[in-house]
C-alpha cells in the first residue's frame, strides 16, 4: 500500500510539473505572440526620418522626431503598440459597431449610438478642419495603419473575438472626442430627469427643492473683482414652459434614461488649480490638474513627451487622439476640469403621423437616415433614424411608447464645423497667453475649465466653447416645444468667454463649480457641482501664506469630507434608538472627518449619508436621490417625505435621520469593516470582465474619500464600490519643469501579459508620482522608427 501511495504521490508531482510547464511556455508563448516591439529597428512605410522611441522603467514614452508629420506618426505608432485593442474599443463604440465583433449583447448600446450620429459628426469634423489640422490627423493615422502592415503581434483581445483590425480612417480618430464630449455633456439627461418627475406629477416648484439650484453664495471660480463692473445684473432665468407632460410620457424618459445608463460613462468631477508665483515657495507659478473620469482597463491615458523642432509638451495623451490634452511644453503649462456647460437641448416635436412635425407653421418633413447594424452570429439589423431641424429624433430608439412624443436632440457636437484637434494641437505649441487663447478660439465641445501658467510667471483661466444663446424664458432645464419658438440664436462669441489674466487674490480654483458670480451673463448652465471639493481646495491653499509642490499634491490627496461637516449638526441633535446606534453618534461625533481607507466611521458615516438619501424614494421613483442641498433643507426645515406611512406616528425629520443610523448600522453588520474594505476603486476590463478571464484582467484597490472630497471617491449607493475618480494627477512647477510629476493608474500598456500593464496602480493608490521630465530621465528601452521601403 506505501508503495502504491508513493507512486501515486509521484504521479501527482509528475502531473503538477506537466501542468506548471505547460502553463508556463504558453504563458511566454502569448507574451511573445502578444506583446509589441520596444527595442531595436522597426521600418515603416511612410516615415520621413528617423524617429527616437525611449522608454522609462516606468514605461513613460519620450518621442524625439525631426518633424511634426513624423512625430505624429510615431505617436500612432507607439499608441498602436501599447493601446491597440482600446483604440479598436473606442472607435467601434463611436461608429455603433461593437455588435460586429462581440455579438446582440452590445446590440441596443450600438442603436443607441447610431441614432445620435457620432461617426457622421466625426467625418464631418474631419471635412471642417483645414488643411493643417488634417495633415496632423492624416499622419497620426498612416502610422497607425503602417505599424499594422508590419503584421505585428495583436492583443489577447482580438484573439478572443476572432477578428483582426482594419486599417484606420480619419474619422475613427476624431469619433472619440465626440463621444468624450458625450461623456462630458449630460445635460439631456438631466432635462429627461426633470421630465420624467413632471410626468410623474411633481410640480414645478417641488422639483425646485428637490434639485436645488446652485447656492447664492457658494463659491465661484472667477471673482467679481477680476471682471467688467456690472452696469446691469442680468436678471434671473424664468422656467422653461416645457409641454405639460402626460403620465405615459414618464415611461418613455424612463426608457431612454435606462439605455443611457447602459452605456459606459467616464464622467464624474474634475479639480484644477493654479497659484501665483507670489503665494508658492518657488517664487514662480505651480498649476494642478486631476480630472476625475472613468476607471478601467486600461487607463483612459497614455503619458508621453513629444519633441520635434517647435513643439516639445509632455503630459496626458488620449490613446487613439494625437497630441497632448493635458500637460505643459518648455514655456507653459495647462491643465482642464469639466466646465458642465448646458449645450444640449430636448424639443419635443408635434408629429403628424410620423411623416413630418410642425415647425414655424409648416408641416417639416423628416429627414431618413438608414443604418445597417452588423450583428455577430445573427442577421443584419435595419435601423431607420428620423432627423428633424433640430438634430436626431433620440426617442425613436426605445420604440413607439404608448403617449409618447417625439424628443429631438439639439447639441453642438453635432455641428458640421468643429476644429477641437486643431485646438489642443495649438496649446501644445503656445509660447504665452496671446498664443494660448488664440489657439481655444477654435475650441468647440466639451467646454472645459482651463487654468494656465507661464514661465514668465503669469497665472490664467478661460472657458472656450460653443454656448449657445437662448431666448429669455427658455432655461434649457426641461424640453421645450419643438415648432421653433425656442431656436438658438446663435453662440455667445469669443471676445465674451470667461476669462481672466492674473486675478487679484493670486490663484485659481476649478472644481466642476459655478464660473461667475450671481448676476453677469453669459452664465453657460444652471446645473453645477456641489462647491464642497472647490471650497475645500480653497481652504487648504488659504491656510498657508506659501504653497510648494509638496502642498499640491498633499491637496490632491485630501480626503477631509466637508459633507461631514454639513450633515455633523444633524447627527448631533437627533436622538439615537438604540444603544449601539447611540455608540456610533458618540463616535461620529469625536471622529475628524477623514474618510480615510482604514477609518471605520467613515464607513458608518457613508452607510448613514446613504440611507439618508433615500428619502424621496417613494416620491420619485428612484432609490437614492443624492442631493445633500435638498436633503439637509428636508432635516433642517421638514419634509413630507420623513413621515413613515406604515405607522401609527408622525415622524420628525430628526426621525427619518435616527432611523437612517439604525438601518445603516444593521446593513453593516456587528462589526464594520474599514471604509477601504467596503469601498473600493474598481477597474473593470469592458468585455474581459463579463468572462472568466476577468480574474487576469480586473482591479480593485482599497480607496478612502466620496463624492465631495477633493481626492475623489464616488460610489455605487448599493455596493459602495467606486467606477471613478482621479484619471490622472500631475503638478507641474513652471520655477523647474523638469520637478514637474504626473501618474494615472493601472499602467502604460493595455496587454494582459506586460509588465507594465498594472506597474502604477500601487503608487496611484498611495498618492504617489512619477517624474514628469522632459530631460535626465532614465531609459530602459530604445527603438528606432525608421523609414521603410
């Protein structure tokens, strides 16, 4: 018997080394098979010259070209070799064409998008740019197609789908600035909500507390000191006089939200600042970005150095977009937050039998447009779009909802002309302020929130854009009639941005809040951020007389939640039910409002915001309504919605929050866990995560913060689990460029097997930085892009 279990022991140990060897050669089989050239000579057909490709160990990618045409191929090339299957990601989502590859799950996403019309705005954005501006997009994609000629080694991705890449067009590079204006402009969305609780028979001036408007006094991101004197405030927006929607209407918004949400999104905040060199320790300005924006695998960004003669910028790359969006050059330096301006417009159209709708007396027939959907394993789909003078009829995705009306959508990324690329390619070159605004003058959609600084010490912020200009009574909160009564006339014009050149108080704060103050024009939307995270970052930068660039980053990392600091008077004066929540009170209230990873009251305190937020629950139709305004008036001055139905009492506010302790600290258990156990930054691969490959592919890191700590952390009401925050981080020193740093997460490379494919997620995690050098910089790796025949 010893003998027999000894040579079965044997066999084991023999079948566990076969199998650990053949797990290993195909693991360094794939590598080989998947993993693209990063060393030696690479010959590409269509190369002028020679271009240097150096690698940091970090993976950080410096290009130095003898031309911008060649520095621009080899960004497509490099992006190609490190990012393919994300730009073969990104540009199927633009075109609507994901069905083609991945099969009917993807189906309703790609009507959805064709519907709306992002490739045909893409080609039409190509067709607008002149004749520069496609030269730059004409070279980033012939490296693209000339690195793919080489046959190089695809990614796992493409050999799970059964597919290869086609060769790359214009427009599927500029497609994904539409579809990042779509994740950076939600305003039809928020029209829809306001619909849909119309429909459901809120009145208007519910809807008014239950979504808020913008406190009076809440912070700004320009001052009054630093504008025009007002000779008149602007008066105050009147409501829109949206059609009186009927009750069947409520389901055809809820349709339409439930697709949307369907859709992946990246938006979520953003912070920037900028500080003059007479408040920093270097005497010269310091300027911080981190735009907060979808987490996944890979990472949205892609950090590189692009050289050639008149053009030397180094910062965050968009995979798949040539140029840097984020970053400085040798004399200036930029970063960008979400401006959440209102470009987009609901009408709703009076139909006449489906052939054409009213409009300025007439009946306007419709415009067809026909979309064959490619679906994998299953016949095509025919897919009939109806465009009005407005745009797409974005309603006729969900089908023929019993009382519905037609909803089309008006928005400016749909605009024929639009030079965006042209745009940030300009900031890149800028030498000065002059140069840095002429070049936004082109700047289209999504308006976004630029600070500026300069070697010469000067500090800036303007908000470039297509605004559109509405007639007085039409707030563009809610769908308007569509007969043309509420037609834009026009955009507001350059020489009336908002914008400012060296303000009074030394520094600039950007935080997805308010631009002006009450009272000057041009306003751009009603719909702002919670000013907590800006008046947090304005605290921490006026609590020191002189900020260094270890003080920007220890800003970037705050986690000190002032939704605390609202919501610790509530919990003060409520009366506890239990003992144990009565424990928690005590602690809460001795605690400092970090919402840090290992803090457990944090946990508590999340858990309770949580079911605090479920108190219009029954009201509108949706289980959490996080909208601290709304709720802290509903505690402080009484709701109707704290009152329980199912009991013999009338409940208090102070109630309903009591309540809420108990209910939080029961769906956590006897022993909460630490708020970096519960809540956690997840990165989810987009199609590897739906399959068993997602234990290689998949994320998730311990994450402190919420929704209103200046170092994010949003999460899911039901999970605690967190999709978004900070994408990317950098500080950059205009006194010493070269102590500039920067990080995103994840790593450089989207493959499986690289070693650089998750290589940042620990120091991103930690708070920490990789140096942002544009010289003296270590380099692993050296490949040598050169001419072929």
């Amino acid at each position: 018997m010893r003998r027999l279990l000894r040579f079965l022991g044997r066999l084991l140990l023999f079948v566990v080394v076969l199998v650990v060897l053949a797990g290993g050669v195909g693991w360094l089989w794939l590598r080989g098979a998947t993993l693209p050239q990063h060393s030696g000579r690479l010959a590409l057909q269509g190369l002028m010259a020679p271009v240097e490709v150096l690698r940091e160990p970090s993976g950080v990618v410096h290009l130095k070209a003898q031309s911008e045409e060649d520095l621009f191929f080899a960004l497509g090339v490099v992006h190609a070799q490190d990012r393919l299957w994300q730009m073969e990601f990104q540009r199927r989502v633009g075109a609507g064409r994901l069905s083609e590859v991945v099969g009917p799950a993807t189906l309703n996403q790609d009507k959805f998008l064709r519907t709306w019309g992002f490739y045909r705005a893409a080609e039409q954005a190509y067709d607008s740019l002149s004749p520069e501006g496609k030269a730059i997009v004409d070279a980033y994609v012939a490296g693209i197609n000339a690195y793919l000629k080489t046959n190089p080694p695809l990614p796992l991705e493409y050999r799970l789908l059964g597919f290869r890449p086609e060769p790359w067009k214009p427009a599927d590079v500029l497609v994904w600035a539409k579809m990042m204006a779509y994740d950076l402009s939600a305003n039809w969305e928020e029209e829809l909500k306001r619909y849909r609780l119309l429909a459901r028979g809120v009145k208007p001036e519910r809807l008014a507390q239950l979504l808020p408007p913008y406190p009076a006094n809440g912070v700004t991101i320009l001052q009054a000191a630093d504008l025009p004197p007002l000779s008149e405030p602007a008066s105050a927006p009147t409501p829109s006089p949206a059609p009186k929607p009927e009750a069947s209407v409520q389901l055809q918004a809820e349709a339409l939200l439930q697709l949307a949400a369907a859709i992946p999104r990246f938006m979520e905040a953003s912070n920037n600042w900028v500080i003059a060199g007479s408040r920093t320790t270097t005497g010269k300005p310091l300027l911080a970005d981190d735009p907060h924006l979808g987490l996944g695998v890979p990472s949205l960004w892609y950090l590189a150095h692009l050289e050639a003669p008149g053009y030397n910028a180094i910062g965050a790359t968009l995979p798949g977009v040539p140029g840097v969006v984020i970053g400085h050059n040798d004399r200036i330096a930029w970063g960008v937050t979400n401006v959440g301006a209102d470009v987009q417009d609901l009408y709703v159209l009076e139909d006449s039998a489906s052939t054409g709708y009213r409009y300025k007396g007439r009946l306007e027939p419709y415009r067809i447009r026909n979309e064959v959907i490619r679906v994998k394993g299953q016949p095509d789909v025919n897919l009939r779009v109806r465009e009005s003078v407005y745009g797409p009829v974005i309603s006729d995705v969900v089908g023929d909802v019993p009382g519905g009306k037609p909803l089309a959508l008006r928005w400016t990324a749909l605009d024929a002309q639009d030079r965006l690329l042209e745009a940030f390619v300009g900031i890149n070159r800028a030498k000065n302020w002059a140069e840095f605004t002429e070049a936004l003058s082109r700047y289209s959609t999504p308006s976004q929130n630029f600070v500026y600084a300069d070697v010469d010490g000067n500090i800036g912020y303007i908000a470039p854009g297509k605004f559109p200009i509405r007639r007085a009574g039409h707030s563009g909160l809610t769908p308007v009639p569509g007969d043309g009564s509420f037609d834009w006339q026009g955009y507001v014009p350059f020489e009336r941005w908002a914008k400012v050149l060296n303000p009074k108080e030394g520094f600039i704060v950007t935080a997805n809040n308010r631009v002006l103050p009450p009272g000057y024009p041009n306003q751009m939307s009603l719909e702002w951020a919670e000013p907590l995270r800006a008046e947090r970052i304005r605290q921490l930068i006026l609590a020191k007389q002189k900020l260094s660039p270890e003080d920007m980053q220890a800003i970037q990392q705050d986690q000190y939640s002032l939704l605390y600091r609202d919501f610790r008077p509530l919990l003060q004066a409520l009366s506890a039910l239990s003992e144990r929540a009565n424990t928690w009170k005590a602690r809460l209230l001795a605690w400092d409002g970090n919402m840090r990873p290992d803090s457990v009251e944090a946990t508590v305190f999340q858990a309770w915001y949580t079911e605090l937020s479920r108190l219009p629950a029954k009201e509108v139709g949706q289980e959490f309504w996080d909208e601290p305004r709304y709720l802290l008036q509903a505690m402080q001055s009484g709701d109707p919605n704290c009152d329980q139905k199912d009991t013999e009492v009338v409940e208090s506010c102070l109630d309903f929050a009591a309540l809420a302790l108990d209910t939080a600290l029961d769906r956590l258990g006897d022993d909460p866990p630490a708020w970096g156990r519960l809540h956690q930054a997840v990165f989810d691969h987009p199609i590897l995560t739906n399959s068993p490959l997602r234990r290689f592919s998949d994320r998730r890191v311990a994450f402190g913060g919420d929704r209103y700590t200046v170092n994010v952390g949003p999460y899911n009401a039901k999970t605690f689990e967190q999709s978004h925050g900070p994408s990317y981080r950098q500080v950059v020193d205009l006194g010493d460029l070269n102590n500039s740093r920067f990080i995103h997460p994840m790593g450089q490379s989207g493959n499986l097997l690289s070693a650089h494919f998750d290589d940042l997620l620990s120091m991103w995690q930690k708070g920490a930085y990789l140096p942002m050098r544009t010289e003296g910089y270590p380099v692993r790796e050296r490949l040598s892009l050169e001419p072929g025949r």
